[in-house]
C-alpha cells in the first residue's frame, strides 16, 4: 500500500470534521487559538523538514478542579505509529471547541519517541532500540546518552512521573497500531482494577504481555507508578480507519476514567458503535498471551494465509519461514501480532499465539483473589517461599503442573518461569502429587531459595490487586 495515498485519506477525514482544526489545513499547521502548533505526522510528504511533532507534551484539557483522574494518552512511542497522536489531537480540539459541562478531571496528550515520529523514513519504528522494550530497571539506569530511545524513555519517564503527582489518581492509554490488517485489542496487565478500566471498553482485552516482553512501557507505569495502562493497538499502521478507531478508543477511556462521560457532547457516531463495529464479535473476550516467537534470523517471514485470529494446531501449523525451516508453535491457540513489519530486525516478535479464555473462568478468577486466605495460603504451601520483595519462589515441578493459567487465576505473574511441561491429565496429577511430597519431606531451603536458583519459578501478585484505586 502506498501510505501517503492512504494517508492522505486519513487528511480527508480530519477536513471533514465540523469546526476548526490543528489538523485541518494541511502541512506543518500554525498556531491556532493558542494552540501547540502540530502537524498531523502523517499528511505531510517525506520533503517535509521542520518537526512534524515537536515537543513531548501536545495539549491538555483540564477541569478547574485540581483532583481528580487525569488521562495520559501516549502515542508514537513507535515511530512509524502516529495515528494515535492524530486522534489524541482530535479530541483536544473537540474539547476545546465544545468545552463540555461535567468534565472532571485531565487529559494530557503526550509524544512517544519523538525523533523516530519525525523522521522522514515513515516506517521507522525506532531508531537505535525498540522503545517500547526499554523499561526495564537495568536500562533505566543507564545514562540518557545511551542511545536516541534512551533519551527519550528518559524524558518520558520524567513526564509521567511528574503527572502521576497531580490529581487523585493516573491512568495512561499508550496508544498504537500493527503491521498486520487485525482487529482493535486492549492489553494489560490483569489487575482487578485494570480490568473494571478495560471492560468498559467494548473491544477484546489481551492479557499477560508482560510476562513475555520485557520493558512495557504500560508495565512501567503499572508497577513503578501503580497507575492502570493499557495498550490500545488501534489497526494498521497507515490505514485512516486506525485514527477514527483511537478517537473512539480515548473518548471511551474519558468515559472509563470518569472524567467526561460519552454522551456528554455530540458525536457524528457513537464511539462504542465505531469500536463494536471495528471488532466484529471480538468485543468484551479475553484472551490470555501463552507464547511468544522471538525473531532470530533476518529472512524471518510470515508464511502466507497465516493472519491475526486464525487458528493452528501445535507444532504442526507452519507460521513462518526463518533460515529456510517453517516454524510451527510449541503451543496451541490463535495467532496474535504475526510481524508483517517492512523492516525486521533480530529479538523483534515474530509472534505471539495466544488463547481464548471463558467468561466463567474470569469472574470465578475476580472472586478467588480478593480471598485473602487463600493468598496467605498458597505462601505457605510447601515448595513455596515468600520472598521479602513480595514474591514467591515456587518449586518449579510444582509450578508446571499448576501452570500459567492457574497462577493467573489467582491473580500472579509469572516474573521467571520456564517451558517445562507438568503433563496432562493422569500424569498431571501424578507429577503434582510427587513435587509436592518431594516438598514436604525435603523441608524448607534454610534462609531460602537463592535469587538464581532456576529450580524455582517467581511469581508476584499483580500490584495494583492490592493498591486502593
Ligand atoms: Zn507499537
């Protein structure tokens, strides 16, 4: 697809707007009523030099009420992604033309990794680092200097902890778009609370993420701020529908937050109708990540037919192509995020296979972990340590045979785990019943399990579960 055809389509869609526009009037737009001046990103053509997208913060809209939640929506922190800022930039101004009663609370609008944003080269992902795979304590500690992305998750880092000390609370919508044709998802990390966010949402929600990538930038905000974050991936990269989508994805948020309730003003359509619409039956299904393809070889590419959603069978279904072989899954389930990405370069997902889980098993897994005795319980079963940190170092036989879904159920993450298989069926319970006498008769590690001992898996109650939102 030649994207700046189709992105200046996405051009139409803001001129179609009633009212004035920061979008409207085409390249490296001026100040408009005081506005930030700022260019869409993506109607302009590669000729363009002066910074389509300036400075990180873009706009707020804010409530003369200092309390209250304030609404961080990120977007760009892949360069090659802007069509979240886009639609960011459109609410703002919807905000500002229409300055609607009841609005309680803040919006703030901020850049991801401004120097790949503003790039010429439109598929620029990142420049030095994937961005978005940054967050971690280790690379944090290393200076600004680093690296281009190291700079700027620095600058983004300072400006969301400087948000977080405003208002009563922090939510944050990191805003994004794949290289495949699939349908809007929410993904986060599965708190309670971030849940009660997400649901309000009428699109799939996509859980575990952070057990598989490193460096989430919603992980980040999650766990270093104690803020709900979700990652909206909003549609392919260059289509204009992935704009009306992100629109429609922030006023629900504003909605979610309790910040601006949506019929609170106009909408030419209702932004729940546009993301129902945008996901098909998709809406309110949870899906649980359960492996991740991580690219080793440059030539890695998606086999043909193979698209977001389909089915395959474990290690049977080709998926991809790398180095000559077909890769297949180790696991079942539907393919999510499979890389069509331009440019791929060694350690990106090549992707993720991921499964369906029942509404059942999501309310009985909300009742379960707010039973405190049962979290008090499962710490001391045998095999099983608390560490000081918070976490559990659990025997890793025992683990296998509980396995991902049922720490999930109580509301852990895996922080280590391995691919060691607990069996199925019989032998299951046979290999659950061994480890855990093994357990009980070995006695307690005197002082504990040491941090790098791998017959141990790590696991953590997710945060926020047990943070008063
Ligand atoms: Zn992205």
């Amino acid at each position: 697809m030649d994207i700046y055809n189709s992105a200046r389509v996405g051009a139409g869609i803001f001129a179609s707007k009633d009212g004035p526009s920061v979008m409207s009037t085409g390249q490296n737009q001026t100040e408009q009523r005081g506005h930030t001046k700022v260019d869409s990103g993506i109607d302009s053509g590669p000729e363009s030099t002066p910074a389509r997208w300036p400075k990180r913060e873009l706009g707020r809209f804010e409530s003369e009420d200092p309390d209250g939640t304030t609404l961080v929506v990120i977007g760009g922190v892949h360069g090659n992604e802007p069509a979240g800022l886009i639609a960011a930039m459109r609410v703002l101004d919807t905000l500002r033309a229409q300055e609607p009663a009841g609005f309680d609370g803040r919006l703030v609008v901020l850049a991801g990794n401004l120097p790949a944003l503003n790039l010429d080269d439109k598929e620029a992902r990142y420049i030095d680092f994937d961005l978005n795979r940054m967050f971690t304590d280790e690379q944090i500690a290393k200076p600004a200097s680093t690296s281009v992305e190291h700079g700027q998750m620095q600058a983004i880092l300072a400006a969301l902890r400087d948000q977080r000390t405003h208002g009563d609370r922090m939510i944050v919508m990191d805003l994004h778009t794949t290289s495949s044709d699939a349908p809007p998802v929410v993904v986060f990390e599965d708190s309670l609370p971030a849940r009660l966010f997400a649901r309000q949402m009428p699109m799939p929600l996509y859980l575990g993420f952070e057990e598989e990538l490193d460096g989430l930038l919603i992980d980040r905000v999650t766990n270093e701020l104690g803020s709900i974050a979700v990652v909206i991936e909003g549609g392919q990269h260059f289509d204009p529908q992935s704009i009306v989508v992100h629109e429609a994805a922030i006023w629900a948020g504003l909605h979610a937050a309790g910040i601006l309730r949506v019929d609170a003003l106009p909408h030419d359509r209702r932004p729940g109708d546009i993301l129902r619409e945008a996901v098909g039956d998709q809406a309110y299904k949870v899906f649980d990540i359960r492996y991740r393809k991580p690219i080793e070889h440059e030539d890695f590419a998606i086999c043909p037919g193979i698209e977001a959603g389909m089915r395959i069978k474990q290690a049977v279904t080709p998926i991809a192509i790398e180095d000559g072989q077909p890769i297949t899954s180790p696991v079942r389930g539907r393919v999510f995020l499979p890389n069509m990405q331009a440019r791929k370069r060694i350690g990106d997902d090549g992707f993720f296979i991921v499964r369906h889980i029942g509404e059942g098993w999501i309310e009985f897994s909300a009742r379960v972990r707010r039973q405190e005795w049962i979290h008090w319980l499962i710490a001391r079963m045998p095999g099983v340590y608390a560490m000081d940190d918070g976490s559990l170092f659990v025997d890793a036989d025992l683990a296998a045979v509980l396995k991902r879904q049922v720490f999930h159920l109580f509301g852990y993450r895996l922080v280590r785990h391995d691919q060691r298989d607990g069996g199925h069926g019989a032998m299951r319970v046979w290999h659950g019943i061994s480890a855990f006498c093994r357990a009980l008769f070995r006695g307690p590690i005197k002082g504990g399990p040491k941090y790098d001992d791998l017959r141990f898996w790590i696991v953590r109650r997710h945060r926020l579960d047990h943070v008063d939102h």
